[in-house]
C-alpha cells in the first residue's frame, strides 16, 4: 500500500492518503524475509513459471509491467540498494527490513502523503465516501485498494484509478503501461 501511494504520488501528481489500521504504518515490513525484507525475487520475471504456481494471469499481468528490474528502480531512486542472494532472493544491501522502512517514511513525508493510523476502512459509499470504523467520512476523487478484500480487483497491470463523475464510472488512469 505504502508503495503504491508513493508511485500514485510520483506518476498522478495528486493528493494520496494511506488509511493504516495499525498505529504504525509499514510495521509489517519488519517480518518479512526473517527481518531481512525479502523484496522480490528473480524468478517473478518468469512469467511461464508464475502461472505454474499461480494459474492466474492477474500477477502475470502486474509482473509484465511492474517487474524485479522496475521495482529496482524505485528503490534505487529512494537511495536503497537491492541485491540479490544465491537463490535470486532481493533483499536491501544492509540485510535490514528498517533500511527500506526508513526510506520509504522518508519519501512519503517528503511527498506530503496522509497517513491515517488506527483507522479501518469499513465502507465505501458511492463517489468514493470512505467510512472509517469510527463511522467518519472522508470524501475522495478516487480511491485504491481501500479493503484488503478488494485489492485484486483495484489494483491491477496499469493501476486502474476509477473517478466517478456524474455518479458513473468513468476515466481510468495509467500509470505503468
């Protein structure tokens, strides 16, 4: 979510908010990889070995798009660098989940991203009005990934971002294409 934001922050120019349900955002990034912050792997450039696994074009089609070299790049552009391991696992050089934690509440303090902590979006209402667990709304132009259960949905090759005018859909967006 975090980094999705700061592309969205980057590549659209807009206001982004994060609505976080912890009371810190990023805290999961400090389990993944055994604390390491296993990034990404060589082997999602496989396309033809993903579908082995996964059947699905879904991550295929962000894979195509967003692969192992362009998620390099974004983090080369913080001032993170990424290696891999014998086994083609990427992890940042100094081996620590803080280091791209760091970078990353760098980037979005810089870029004036909102961060809502402790707050769980719980609706969401036609025209993007985003009801929190404390019922407050909050009113946005678009919206991207606001509940976990919806993301393969939202988020998809080109990180379509749905406005609604008129009380239709309409204009989608590309970022990555």
């Amino acid at each position: 979510g975090a980094l999705s934001a700061m592309l969205l922050k980057k590549y659209c120019e807009c206001d982004v908010t994060i609505f976080e349900t912890q009371n810190r955002i990023l805290k999961k990034v400090l389990n993944t990889g055994n604390g390491m912050c296993n990034i990404s792997n060589e082997n999602c450039n496989d396309i033809d070995n993903i579908l082995n696994y996964y059947n699905t074009d879904k991550i295929c089609d962000i894979l195509r798009v967003f692969n192992v070299n362009k998620l390099k790049e974004v983090f080369d552009d913080l001032g993170l660098i990424i290696s891999s391991d014998s086994s083609g696992r990427y992890y940042p050089l100094s081996r620590k989940a803080s280091s791209v934690i760091d970078v990353m509440l760098r980037q979005i303090e810089k870029e004036n991203i909102n961060v809502c902590l402790d707050t769980e979006i719980i609706d969401i209402k036609e025209g993007f009005v985003l009801v929190d667990n404390n019922r407050k709304k909050y009113n946005f132009d678009y919206v991207m990934n606001p509940v976990r259960h919806l993301t393969a949905e939202i988020f998809r090759v080109s990180v379509k971002i749905i406005k609604y005018e008129g009380g239709k859909k309409s204009a989608q967006k590309r970022i990555y294409s």
